[in-house]
C-alpha cells in the first residue's frame, strides 16, 4: 500500500511540474504605413508689380533696368524644372493696354507692343541645361541695344502650363527627361553651398529698352528672330501691362 501510495504521489507531482512549464502565446500585429507625399514648393519675394516708368528721352535710349527685383527659392522632393513664361490676356503676342495718352489718331502710333520686349537675367546658370540649343536660360548679361540674338527675352506663350519645348530657355532644367535638378532646397547644403548661392536660389533683373523712336529694337525671340516694331511705326504712348509666370514642375 506505500508503494502504491507513494507512485502516486510521484505521478502527481510529475503532472503538476508539467503543467507549470508550459507556455500560453498570444499576439497582436501594427501595420506601420509611411506615405511620402511629393512636394515642389516655390518661395518668390520682391514686389508683385514692377514698373517701368519712361520720363526721359535717355530712358528711352538706355532703357530701364530693375536689379534683384525677383528672387526665386526651390525646394522639392523629386526632381524639377523651373522656367518663366510671359503672356497677357490676349495671348502671348503682345502686352495689354490699358491706357491711352493723347488723343490716339496719330496712324504710325501702334499699341501692338511685343512681349518679347522684357529681357531678364538670372544670376547664376542653368545647373541642368542637358541637350538645350540655342540660349539654355537667361544667364547672359545685359548688352548695349539694339540686341538681336534672343539671349535675354523672356519666353513668350499663349499657355504658361505647357513648358517649353526642347531649345527655348529654362531657369533651370529643360524639356527633356535628362534635363532636370534632383530634389533637394536652398535651406539645405547641396555639395556644400546652400543659400543664395546653390543651384536653389535665383535672382532675377529685368530690362526694358524702347528706343527712340520707341521701336523695341531687342525684341527677339529665342531663335533671333527679331519681333521689334515695323519701319515706320513706333508705339502709342499710354499704360501697357503684361504678366511673368514662374512655373516649378516635376521633371518629366
């Protein structure tokens, strides 16, 4: 009877020791979902409007320069391009006038005044002009007028959301896939330059230059062709105005 006792107790034990050992798991799982939304943000400061105000015969001659009147700041998650275009509400032909001075029956007093006619400058070059023909951007510097080769006239379009074609100019990158500036910002050192000085910052100046006669004789287009005021004509004196476009678009 001890013996059998005592087996039993053992087998007890055993079974009590086993219980203890094992293991109860249970689990629940987090889905961690990271959503990197692209951004192209565009910073410009400088005045809204600038003016251009011909009250001297040496204006007309020298034209009007507006240094730094612009400045532009990139910064993007993905890669970018940057160009301006100038159009007015007729389209990209010609500015709108808005103003009559005189009595406006003089037959060789035109209104018809090209876009073309502002020139800009950039300060630094295009960092990704890629296969661009002609004039990559608007880096050139300002020359003595009359000015034919299109180097600093702004790109003219009927429709600002369409980037230019391959060979017209851009600030920065151009039309074809290869043409582009990696993402990144001004706030950010890119090889060691952040600021005004990085590929992420411009300055722009403008220029108007009438002549005398008021002819616009620097009025090209990219290809250097001249879009300057017909012989004989010259333009009516009033309020003329015209709107620069900065557009900042992923590449493509």
């Amino acid at each position: 009877m001890k013996k059998i006792l005592c087996g039993a107790a053992i087998l007890a034990a055993m079974g009590i020791s086993s219980n203890a050992n094992a293991q109860l798991v249970d689990e629940s799982n987090v889905t961690i979902t990271m959503d990197l939304q692209p951004i192209l943000q565009l910073n410009m400061t400088g005045p809204s409007n600038i003016d251009f105000v011909f009250d001297q015969i040496s204006e007309y001659v020298g034209g009007i320069t507006q240094y730094g009147a612009t400045s532009l700041q990139v910064s993007s998650t993905v890669s970018w391009d940057l160009y301006a275009v100038g159009y007015s509400s007729t389209g990209a032909a010609n500015w709108d006038q808005q103003v009559i001075y005189g009595g406006g029956a003089d037959p060789a007093a035109i209104d018809l005044l090209p876009i073309t006619a502002l020139e800009m400058r950039q300060d630094k070059a295009n960092p990704a002009p890629g296969a661009a023909t002609n004039f990559a951007d608007y880096n050139a510097a300002f020359v003595t007028s009359p000015v034919l080769t299109g180097s600093n006239n702004i790109y003219a379009s009927a429709t600002p959301y369409v980037r230019p074609v391959d060979g017209e100019k851009y600030i920065a990158g151009g039309n074809l896939a290869v043409d582009f500036v990696v993402g990144g910002s001004y706030l950010v050192a890119q090889a060691g330059i952040y600021g005004s000085g990085s590929s992420y910052y411009y300055t722009i100046d403008y220029r108007i230059v009438p002549g005398l006669p008021a002819t616009f004789p620097n009025a090209a287009s990219n290809a250097g062709v001249t879009a300057a005021l017909a012989p004989g004509t010259y333009a009516q004196p009033g309020v003329y105005t015209m709107n620069v476009k900065y557009v900042l678009t992923e590449n493509q």
